[in-house]
C-alpha cells in the first residue's frame, strides 16, 4: 500500500483512507487501483466483514480525479479509455460482496462521489459538499454508469443542478435528496459512526447481503446499458476540454467555445 492510500483493519472492518490532504485527496489512478485491489483481495480473502472508505483531515472525501492524470490527453479517445478504466474501478467496488461504507467529511467531488455513490452507503460530517461542478472546471462529462447511478440516487432534476449549474450540494440537502443515509455534526463523530454501523453489519449473513447488494448491482446495470462513447469522444477531444485543464491549472477561468 502507498503513503497515499492507508488500510487499516479494526476488528473486522477494514478502513481505506485517501491519504493526500494536502491535495484535498484528489486521486490518482494508482489510488483508484489501490482501492479496486483491496476490493478485490477482501473478495478472495474474507479478511474483513465490511469496508469503511475515507478521506485524511477534514476538508475533503476525495475532490475528483488529480488534474495533472489528465495532462497527456490527446484526443477523445484518451476520454473513452479514462471513463472505461473508471468504470471498470467502480464495479470491482460495487461487486464486492462485503458491504461498503463512505465516510464523508468536507468536499466530495468528481471521482470522489462516483467511489461514495458506488459504495452501498453514504455517511457525512455536517461540513460535506457533493458535487460535478465540472461545466465550469474541466469542461469534461461523466460515462454512462456514472450518470445512472447519480440519478439513481438523487434523482434527474438534481443531477441537473449538480452538472448543468455547477451545484455543490450540501450535507443536509444530500441527506433529503437521499445521497447519505446520516449526517453527523464532525469527523470524529463521523468516523464513530461509521464504525457502529460496520460493527452492526458484520454481524449480520453475508449471504442475504452478497445476493441483496448484487440483485441492486445488475438493475443499476440495466439503467446504464445505453452506450454514450460518442458523446465521450466529443467532450473530450474537444478544444473546450483543452482550455479547461490548462485553465484550471493555471488557476484562471476557462474562455468556452463550444468546440
């Protein structure tokens, strides 16, 4: 494991924690591997009960994919191969058959909510922000099973005002929409939490849960069946997606042109 990506294993609860506060956890893809793999290993292993994910510090879950993972993209398919690889991450979590839980504190954006989403519950500190403010950041789009989950949990209209307006949601509009089950006043109390519930699940047959979570994994399948890959290819070979990175790392606001 690397000093970015921490485990812990506490009873039979396994913790995952994004460890780059300093980047407000922003996630590389040897972050996103790490996490698929610890999935992946707990299926063959059973060395854990249930999988706690979360982020170092206060002030961020995750806040999306690390800009500079993006900086050799070339054209659209460079897009479709990144949605392809993400897509891929996020069903090893959603396969694992111990059930998982985000533990939530400060910002949660991008790949941050497409690992909270693809995990089976959602848990946050009264200081969490949701959010693909994307329209007005990269300039980039999300795949298909990203735009199907999100709007499996919160609904179409929501995921309108997170993508479309640039919408941060807060904890207590995500726990009306139904995007967290909880929201508890700080991480410390988050955290607590996070570690009943887990404690509570293990205890219960993993059988009815494994077949429960995978019964849920295949109607969301079907929701996401449409293939959107044009759409992929066009956003992201696009000039838009170009001055969109290089906007933002150069920490100004992009000029869009719609081409």
């Amino acid at each position: 494991m690397t000093e970015e990506l921490l485990y812990d294993k506490r009873g039979d609860v396994a913790w995952v924690t994004f460890n780059r506060p300093q980047a407000r956890n922003a996630l590389t893809f040897a972050m996103y591997q790490g996490l698929a793999e610890i999935c992946g290993r707990i299926e063959k292993t059973r060395e854990a009960k249930v999988i706690v994910v979360t982020g170092a510090g206060d002030k961020a879950f995750a806040a999306g994919t690390d800009i500079a993972q993006f900086k050799d993209f070339k054209s659209g398919e460079d897009g479709i191969a990144y949605e392809t690889k993400m897509d891929a991450t996020l069903e090893i979590i959603e396969r694992c058959p111990v059930p998982t839980i985000a533990a939530v504190s400060g910002f949660c954006t991008g790949g941050g909510i497409a690992i909270a989403g693809a995990c089976d519950f959602r848990l946050a500190a009264a200081n969490a922000q949701f959010g693909v403010p994307i329209a007005r950041t990269l300039g980039n789009c999300l795949s298909m099973s990203n735009y199907a989950r999100l709007a499996a949990l919160v609904g179409p209209q929501t995921v309108k005002e997170m993508l479309l307006l640039a919408r941060m949601v807060d904890a207590q509009k995500a726990l009306q929409a139904g995007l967290v089950m909880e929201v508890l006043p700080d991480t410390a109390a988050l955290h607590a939490r996070a570690q009943e519930i887990a404690e509570t699940l293990a205890g219960h047959a993993p059988i009815t849960m494994q077949a429960t979570k995978e019964a849920m994994r295949r109607l969301q399948a079907k929701i996401a069946d449409e293939n959107i890959d044009d759409l992929i290819r066009h956003t992201y070979g696009s000039a838009d997606f170009r001055e969109g990175m290089t906007a933002f790392l150069e920490k100004r606001p992009p000029k869009w042109t719609g081409r």
